[in-house]
C-alpha cells in the first residue's frame, strides 16, 4: 500500500497541473504554458498530467479537456443570462473533475467570471491557486478584490499599472510581461500572404477584426462592413480607381463551423462588390496554405484595421498597425457598465500610454460614417499616420519584460511557467498530500 507521504512524493515528480481557459487569447497563452511547463519538466527528469478547460491549441499542446473554451467564451449581462443553463452544466463539470483528480496546482487564466468562482473551490480543497491575466478589476468591480486576497495566491499581470494596483490592495502580484510584446513579427511576406489567401499585393488592404466571439461578430461586423463599402466608395469618387481596397476578416479558431458559416453568410450579404477575404486565425498552430498568416498577419501587412475592443487591440498595438477601436453591446449590458466602469479609455493601448492615441468608437459613436472619418487619415503618409506609429512603438516598449527565446525561457510565458513550478515544489508535504487521494 501506498503511503501518504509516498503519494506525495510521487505527486512532486509526476504532478497534475489544472489549467484552464475560456477564450482566444487565453486558449493560446494556455497552450505556450502547457509547451512551457513540459520542457521544464523534462529538464528536470519529470512529467506532468494536464487537464482543464481549453480549446484545440491546448489540447493539440497536450492538455486533457475536461469542457471545450468555445462552449464557454460568452460576453455581456443579457448574453450571459440566456446561455446560463449550459455555463452552469459545464461549469459543474469542471468543480467535479478538480474534486475527483486534486490537482497540484491550478493555473487560470483570464476568464473571471467562471474563474473566481473556480478559486474558490480549488482553494476550498488546498490547492495552490494562480491567476494569469488579470480581471480588469481596476476598471470595475473593485469590490472583487477580496476574492483575490481570499482565493489567489498569486496574480501575474500583464499590464504594467496592474502589479501596484494589487499591491496596494494587499495581493501578491507580479508584472511578467505581456505575451504578445514578446512575439516576433510575422515572417510570412506580402506576396506569399497574397498568394496563399486570394489577395493582390498591389491593393491597399485594411483589416476587419469584430471580435472572437459570434456574439461580438454579431454586433460589430455589420457596421464594419458598411464602413468598408463607404471607404470604398469614397475612394471611387476621389481617385478614380474602382476596388482600390481589400478587406481582409481572420475568424478566430474558437469559432464552431456553425458559427463560420454564419460569419461567411453575413460577409455575402454585405459585402456588395468588395473583396473581403475571409481567412482562418490558425497561425499559432503553424497553419499552411489557405490559412497562412492568421490575425497577426493581417495586422502585419494590413495598411490600417477596424480593430473591436479586446485583445486584438493590444495585438494591433504591438504590431504597429494603425487602427481604430470599435465596440458595442446590448444596451442594457452598455447602460450597467457606464454606471460602474472607472477609467478613462476603453482602448487598453489608451489606458497604458495614459492618453488618446488610438481613436474608440463605443455604442451610439460606432457608426460607418464615424470609422470612415478616423481611418482615412491614417491611411496615407503624413503626420496622423507617422504618430500613431510612433505611440504605438511606445507601448510597445512598456510591455516587454525580458527578451524571450523560442523555448520560452524568459518572457512572459516562461515566467509563469517558473512561477507555477516553483509554488508547487515549495508547498509543503502536508499541503501537497492534500492534493492526492489518501
């Protein structure tokens, strides 16, 4: 019979690490760390077990997916409400698969909704518990502060502004940098994009990206695609040159086949006579042909881009493109959050450079007319252009903590996966056999 201190033992060479992620973003750091944690690992002559939630790319990384991110990645109050029955079920799932598999530690990322009440239950069961990405608890729901002292032992941030903010309100917080500052830039060239996805080099490309999830396709990508015809059609009017532009929509690689071909619908009775290229976002899993470049490289070669509210917009920001921040929510969603929202931007590019640099079209301010009016100056040479470029560079360099190698070694990945290793190698026996069944 196996002791408990032989358990335990055994936990600390072979241990299964909880992981989990409800959306793009987060699906993709998910898979890094997962890539992370196991080189790591192996270094050291050891293995690990991972489970939790994810999506294809953490799976394909190695994680056991326990409920898949895109039945989970729902946005907004009444979003959320009509969709309740199912996050509950899958929810559940979750609770019953950390109760039955005592993980040695759990690392969530983003996704606070369904991961504070997770901590909780991890904590509940001696788990050691890290948050990665923090919740914008800075921009609203301060009053969440205490459930991040109770249940998280340490909070890794990814924005500079956000380690003193926990650190004021007494959590253990740490600034490792933001992912995507330490992403090279797209290898792929203009005329291979070209190639590989149907465009013309010799055209001016403008990108679409609504968002990530079909709630916020929804909402966004209709007003887009009529800014788009508008663009367009002013460009006839002043040049002379008919389909000057092409417009460039990556789907996220959340998105159900359903929900692509809603997408693929909604572009064909939209569109009117543009070309828009419609292009899968597989680049993080080295997707070929069709699918070559993904969202970054859309950014990368893309002359500017409607970009909605999120993380593309970090995205866009680091990359250099010129772009202009849509969004929009259900009215009621819009009404509760401009009662309660404490910041000055809504952009996170404005909110890290600390001033408007990229203009934000929010609800009732995100009409084609207004797009058009903000991206045409960004489109040729000339100061506007030169000075976005030039603030944008600036963000840039606050979000880089360290230089990564392609192992993730240092950098912002690689620091979590330091982190998580290091809070499970130095909890205690007693603590560990709390995590292993007796």
């Amino acid at each position: 019979m196996v002791t408990t201190a032989g358990k335990a033992a055994q936990a600390r060479m072979s241990p299964t690490i909880f992981i989990s992620a409800g959306e793009a973003s987060g699906e993709h750091y998910g898979a890094l760390l997962v890539e992370a944690l196991k080189l790591r690992l192996a270094e050291t002559g050891r293995t690990a077990q991972f489970f939790g939630m994810g999506g294809t790319r953490m799976q394909a990384a190695g994680l056991e997916s326990v409920v898949r991110s895109e039945d989970m990645a729902v946005m907004g109050i009444t979003e959320v409400v009509r969709h309740l029955p199912r996050i509950y079920r899958e929810f559940r799932k979750l609770k019953q698969a950390v109760r039955e598999r005592r993980p040695s530690v759990a690392v969530l990322i983003d996704f606070p909704d369904i991961h504070f009440r997770l901590a909780e239950e991890l904590h509940r069961l001696g788990i050691p518990v890290i948050f990665f990405v923090s919740p914008q608890l800075w921009a609203w729901k301060k009053h969440r502060i205490k459930l991040v002292r109770k249940y998280i032992d340490r909070m890794l941030v990814i924005f500079p502004f956000e380690e003193a903010f926990y650190r004021e309100h007494g959590v253990k917080a740490e600034f490792v940098g933001h992912p995507l500052a330490e992403t090279e830039l797209p290898t792929i060239g203009r005329g291979e994009f070209a190639a590989a996805n149907g465009l013309d080099p010799a055209k001016t490309w403008i990108g679409l990206l609504p968002g990530s999830r079909a709630k916020e396709i929804r909402d966004n990508l209709p007003e887009m695609l009529t800014a788009a015809r508008d663009l367009a059609a002013r460009s006839d009017l002043d040049t002379r040159e008919p389909d000057a532009y092409e417009f460039i929509l990556p789907l996220a690689p959340t998105l159900t086949a359903i929900q692509r071909c809603a997408v693929k619908e909604m572009v064909n009775q939209l569109r009117g006579n543009l070309t828009i290229r419609l292009i899968d976002d597989m680049s993080a899993e080295g997707a070929v042909g069709p699918t070559a470049g993904g969202a970054r490289a859309v950014l990368f070669h893309a002359r500017a881009s409607v970009v909605a509210s999120g993380t593309a917009t970090v995205e866009a920001a680091l990359i250099g493109n010129p772009f202009v921040v849509v969004y929009r929510v259900s009215p009621v969603t819009y009404a509760i959050a401009k009662r309660v929202v404490k910041v000055p931007h809504v952009a996170m590019a404005n909110l890290i450079a600390g001033k408007r640099v990229v203009p934000e079209l929010i609800q009732s301010d995100f009409t084609a007319s207004n797009i058009v009016r903000q991206l045409q100056p960004l489109l040729p040479d000339g100061p506007p252009r030169q000075s976005m470029m030039k603030e944008l560079a600036a963000i840039r360099g606050l979000l880089r903590a360290g230089i990564p190698d392609v192992n993730h070694k240092s950098g912002a990945i690689g620091r979590v996966a330091d982190i998580t290793l290091d809070l499970l190698d130095t909890a205690s026996p007693t603590e560990i056999a709390q995590t292993v069944h007796s």
